[in-house]
C-alpha cells in the first residue's frame, strides 16, 4: 500500500470533481462500524467505482481500503496504479491469505463487488433468484465476500483459543499469516457492510471524453468507446450518483454451531487451505450471507423517475401507450411507494410530484420519452406512441446495454425491489379509466389533507376564518365534456368564487377551486408561499380536472386571474382561460415599496433576531368574512414577481381568452387588464368592461351580469 498514491488518487478525483457536474451524495454512513474489520459489498456497474469507491472509503473510515479487481486490468502503467492503491488481482495465488491476514489485523478494509464483474444491463435476478447475467451466459453471484469474512473470524477465534491451550499452535499460524504477534490480531467481529451505488440519469452519449479519446486513439476498441460513452455522460452532465450503507452483518454471528465451534478449539494442526470437518457447513453459512448481503445491496435501490417511468412501460400489455396515461401511472407510483418504508426515493420523488400532470417543468417525462424514442422503444402515430414490446424480451449486446437499450437497464435495476414491482403490475394493469379516477381521488385527498395540515399549523384564534372559507372544493356537473379550475384572489380564499362556481354547475360544468398554498389560513402562513407554490395549486386543480372532463378551461379573479393566465401559457392542452380583475398593474401605491421593503426585513431577520422590520400591513378588504385583515409584505413582492413572470408568457396563449374587468377598480388598473388582453398571442379573444366600482366583481349585486359572460365563454367549449 503506497499512501502517496491515495493522495495521487484524491487529487485526481479532485480535479476531476472540479471538472464534473455529478454530484455524489452519501447516506447511512453511521452504519460503518467504528473498530472490527469491514468488507464492504458493493454493486459493479461502471468502471468509476474501481478507484472511487477506495478513495471515498479511505477518507470515511481513515482506513487504508484495499480492493480485488479483475486480472485484466493489472496491466501497463495503470495495472501499476492499482497496485499502489491497494487492489489486487483477483488471479493473484496468495490473494484469499492476504485478505484475511489483512482482515486479522485491521490493517486494511476491503472492497469486493460480489457480482465478479460490471452488469452493465442490471439483469440480477431470474426467476426470483439472484443471477447475473453477462456475455459469458449467466451465474449466481459469488460468495467469495462471505467465505473470507467467515474465514477471517474463524481464524480470529482460533488464534484466541489456541494462545489459551495450544501457544506453540498459535505461533505457527501467526507465522503463517505473516503476522508478528498475537497483540497485532485486532479484537472484534468481522462485518460485511452492504453497499449500494445508483446513478441518475443515465443516458449515454457522445461527451468531451468521448471525442477527446477518438481523437486521441486511432481504432478504438468498442467496448472501451461504450464505457467512455456512458461513464464519460455522468462525469460531464448533471448525474446523481447516490451511495448507500446498509447495517453491517456481523460475521461472527454464523460461527456457531457445534461443528464449527470444533473445528474452532480443534488441537490438530491445519492450514490455510486444508479441508476442515465443517467445511460444508462454512459453505453453507456463505451461500445464506451472499443472498442476505445481495438482497440488502439491491433493496438500497435509490428508485429514481426513470426506474418507474421504465418499469411501467414495460409492464404495460397495452401497444398504445398515451403520454398522459403514462404520466399518470407514474405519479400514481410514486403515491404508492411513499408510503413503504423499505423503498429508498431519489430526491426528485420526495417532491410535489404533480408537475407530471400539468406542464412537466423538470421536463422528466420528456427527457425519459425522448430516449424511448430515440432507441425505438416508442414511436410516434396520431397522437400516441406504439410500443414494440420486443425491445424488452430480445437479445442484445451485453457491452452495449448501455447505449442500445438504456430504457430496458432502468427497469432491470429495481427488479429485485418486490414492493415496487407489485405496484408497478397493479398500475400497468390497470385501465385507463381507472387510473384517470384514482389520481383524481389522490389528488383531491392530498389538496384536503394539505389545507387542514396549514389550518391546524397557523390557525389565529379570532382572526383566521373558519374552515369552510379556505378549504377547497369541487361542483360536479352534469356532462364530463367541459370542466373548469377556477382560482380565488390574493389574501382571498376558494369562498371568494363559490357563487360563480356554483352558477357554472347549475349549466352542467364542473368546477374545481384550489386554495392557493398559503390562503384560508392566517397571513403568516401566506408570508412563506411564494408564486411559484401558488402556481403548485393550481397545476393541481388542472390535474384533478383533466382527469374528470375532456376539455379544461382554466379561470381566476384578481391574482388567481394571472395564475390562470400562466397555467395556460404553461400547459397546452388547456382548452381556454378567463381572467377577470388581472393585475398587470395594481394602483394600491404602496405596493411600489414592498421590494425594498421586503429586502429589509430579509436583512434584518438575518442580522438580529428581533429588529426593526414591518412583515405585514393593514388589509382593508371588500369582504372581511373571506380576506386577511393583515397584509403580508413578502406577499405583495411575491405578486409583483408573478407579475413580471407572466407578461413575456402571454404571447404563448394562443387558446380562446376572455378578459374582463371593471372600470372602477380600485386596486387593479384597468390599463393593466387591457395590456395583457393585446399582449396575448390567441386571434379568438374578448375583452369585456363592467360599470362597477368596486374590485370584488364576483360577488355583491350586478355579478351576475359577470357570471354570465364567463358562463357563456365556457360553453362554447360543449
């Protein structure tokens, strides 16, 4: 072991580091016993574990960490490299010697990749068994990490029984071992440490290294070129690379029964590689630790959207796949596998998952479909795309895996996850209608449970209103032909629109009013929204509707009117938009103020805990029974925001629009609603002034005249 090469190494992985935009992120490492001997099981997939994995391991455990890596590697000045670093070829003859005498005294640490090469196709299991598959035909994986583990501990406790009976026993062993002294022999147990690697995404593409090697070397092996291809992709983009420990398992624990413990205390002499009376019973005992480390490596799974947008499609018997549908299935997954405790989500998943439904704004779904298409797994016809199923049962190039078929290696990665495969069939099963149903529910449920958990949070004794203001609601109508997502104002709440919601449904449509995040409750939760959670609720309302009507028009009053505005410039298959009372400009004068204002009290929060700030202002509202009384200053900048956010979006609408406004509107400029009525890209477009003085136009008398001007507007859509 040469400790300059592991600093050579963390330069290396430094620079590299500096160069990539990977970003790794570590979980469990409190599982990492503090003293024994550690072989840390780890899954093979690309080449970058091979010198990783020791110089992460190195600088957790302050341990130098050898490892057993394949004999063709050991050549030229890299082979050399790897020696230095503590890797050993696994066609070295005393390598097994080594690794236990290493182990005895915790010398060193291990890293052994119990699969014996890279599954670059992520094909591990057959028939609910562990079987790798590779160019080679197929084999169960080894149980060489588990044999040397026993190995090791039973040699630690022999030692220890023979320095009591037999010393001269001992000594021999010890010399055999390459070992000075019995006090040299750590205490303890011998753990394997399970270890699992998941990278995301995984798209493999020509890269800098890629071309640089062509350049470089004339003829380049295939093989070579393909793992440049894909491990050069996940140095030079932005891939996730997520390493989990497991719970060590103790070694030790397996040594005792009697035929083991006898060998154990045995007199005669024996060595390292002699047949023992317990042998099969040691071969035993590896076999039940191969399957219990395997299976503990692959539970780690970091599942990632790819994983299920693959897995579903997959599973799915039908040709016609609809994007939506897909959408659909994989939100509803994600539901579903929030709720097992066994099943580790990428990050991406712990968040609203409800972008899927409405505009894809990680673009997740079209960056999965675009590499569907591109390997042929998918291909576009009217509207839809057909699957060739055969892509996922046909033979192909294990070195090529990678890049031929990407979609099929997603979906092998969490075969062994039986949770997340008995949901995934449930849902490919699943018709179509059904689905559209179920995430209508979910929906409704988690907009439900979200109000009464903020309710319960913020609630102002004498100041918040009672629940049936902010809580969200839907009408049902008569014909499932046209729906409508109708949006309250800014310190309003779903109340705010019920008269007009409700003269909708007595014509047949059904309406669904969110609560925008932060209304209905009290202004401090309102102070910590900002637009963009607003606009959350408001894809949500999109998403329950597009799954109970064929069309969808999206409306709102006041602040909601923008949100209706920027949903529709957002999600295409929005059919048309209303807005009335929108406010490109607002008159209220100290709304000029709030930016500066709200970055004061952003310094002063930051600086002292108590200081000089103004977080909210007085809130003389048309409707005190639905409207905050306090104003919360963050709040306006957040509006002004959303503001500055929509105007370059107008263009984009080109679906129907209705604008209306009132001319005496107190708070919003009417000059303000005409702007964004002539910045809107639709030819089909209305505007529409009432003789009212007042802001609120939905309620109090004359709305009706209101009601029936949207009414109209939204059953040209029948």
């Amino acid at each position: 072991m040469n400790p300059f090469a592991y600093r050579t190494t963390g330069l290396l992985i430094g620079a590299i580091s500096n160069l990539s935009k990977a970003n790794i992120a570590i979980h469990g490492k409190e599982n990492i016993p503090a003293d024994g001997s550690i072989i840390f099981v780890i899954n093979h997939f690309t080449r970058l574990e091979t010198f990783l994995m020791p110089y992460l391991l190195n600088r957790l455990t302050k341990r130098p960490i050898w490892s057993l890596a394949a004999s063709e590697l050991f050549t030229g000045a890299f082979g050399n490299f790897l020696e230095k670093v503590g890797a050993v070829s696994t066609k070295r003859p005393d390598r097994d010697r080594l690794i236990v005498k290493t182990l005895l005294t915790a010398e060193a640490h291990w890293i052994i990749f119990p699969e014996g090469r890279m599954v670059k196709n992520k094909k591990i299991i057959e028939k609910g068994q562990f079987m790798i598959s590779w160019v080679g035909g197929k084999h169960p994986p080894h149980t060489g990490a588990a044999t040397l583990a026993l190995r090791t501990q039973f040699y630690r406790q022999r030692l220890m029984a023979m320095a009591e009976h037999k010393p001269q026993e001992a000594e021999r062993l010890l010399d055999k071992f390459e070992i000075n002294s019995l006090e040299s022999v750590a205490d303890g147990n011998t753990y394997l440490v399970p270890v699992n690697i998941t990278y995301f995404p995984l798209r493999a593409r020509e890269n800098v290294l890629s071309e640089l090697a062509t350049r470089l070397v004339d003829e380049l092996p295939e093989r070579v070129m393909e793992e440049i291809m894909t491990e050069g992709s996940f140095l030079v983009s932005a891939t996730d690379i997520d390493i989990r420990f497991g719970k060590p398992i103790a070694a030790g624990a397996c040594l005792g029964s009697d035929e083991v413990c006898r060998d154990i205390s045995r007199p005669t002499r024996f060595d390292f590689d002699d047949s023992i009376q317990a042998k099969a019973v040691l071969r035993k005992e590896a076999h039940k630790l191969m399957q219990r480390y395997m299976a503990e490596i692959y539970r780690m799974t970091t599942v990632n959207p790819d994983h299920l947008f693959a897995s579903i499609l997959r599973s799915m018997p039908y040709t016609r796949i609809d994007e939506l549908d897909l959408r659909r299935r994989v939100f509803l997954a994600t539901e579903a596998l929030r709720d097992q405790p066994d099943v580790f989500l990428h990050k991406s998943l712990h968040e609203d998952q409800t972008h899927l439904l409405a505009d894809d704004c990680y673009g997740r779904a079209a960056d999965f479909l675009s590499v569907a298409l591109d390997k042929a797994v998918l291909k576009p016809s009217k509207g839809e795309y057909i699957k060739d199923a055969k892509k996922f049962s046909s033979a192909y190039d294990f070195h090529r895996a990678r890049i031929d078929n990407p979609i099929d290696v997603m979906a092998n990665s969490v075969e062994p996850l039986g949770g997340l495969q008995r949901a995934v069939r449930r849902l490919a099963l699943m018709p179509r209608a059904l689905v559209r149903r179920k995430t209508a529910k979910t929906l409704i449920r988690a907009a439900e449970i979200e109000f009464d958990e903020d309710y319960q949070r913020f609630c102002i004794e004498g100041e918040s209103k009672g629940r049936d203001v902010g809580r969200p609601f839907l009408i049902r109508g008569r014909s499932r032909r046209v729906g409508v997502v109708l949006s309250h104002g800014y310190m309003a709440a779903p109340l705010e629109v019920r008269q007009l919601a409700q003269y909708l449904g007595r014509r047949g449509f059904w309406v669904y009013a969110p609560r925008l995040r932060g209304h209905g409750t009290a202004p401090e939760d309102l102070a910590i929204r900002s637009y963009k959670d607003w606009a959350c609720s408001m894809d949500r309302g999109y998403a329950i509707m597009s799954c109970i009507c064929k069309r969808v028009v999206v409306g709102g009053f006041s602040t909601g009117a923008g949100l209706a505005l920027d949903l529709a410039a957002r999600v295409k298959a929005v059919a048309g938009v209303f807005a009335v009372s929108a406010p490109m400009r607002l008159k209220d004068l100290s709304s000029r103020f709030a930016p500066a204002m709200d970055t004061w009290n952003r310094i002063m929060s930051r600086a002292y805990k108590t200081g000089p700030k103004k977080e909210f202002v007085e809130n003389k509202s048309e409707n005190p029974h639905i409207n905050y009384s306090r104003n919360p200053i963050s709040g306006v900048r957040e509006l002004e925001r959303l503001m500055d956010d929509l105007e370059p979006k107008l263009q984009g609408i080109t679906v129907p629009a209705l604008v209306l406004q009132s001319r005496g509107d107190p708070v919003v400029d009417p000059k303000g609603s005409r702007k964004i009525f002539e910045m809107l890209g639709c030819e089909d477009k209305q505007y529409v002034l009432f003789n009212f003085k007042r802001h609120g136009i939905l309620m109090k008398p004359g709305s009706e005249q209101v009601h029936n001007c949207i009414g109209d507007f939204v059953a040209r859509f029948r």
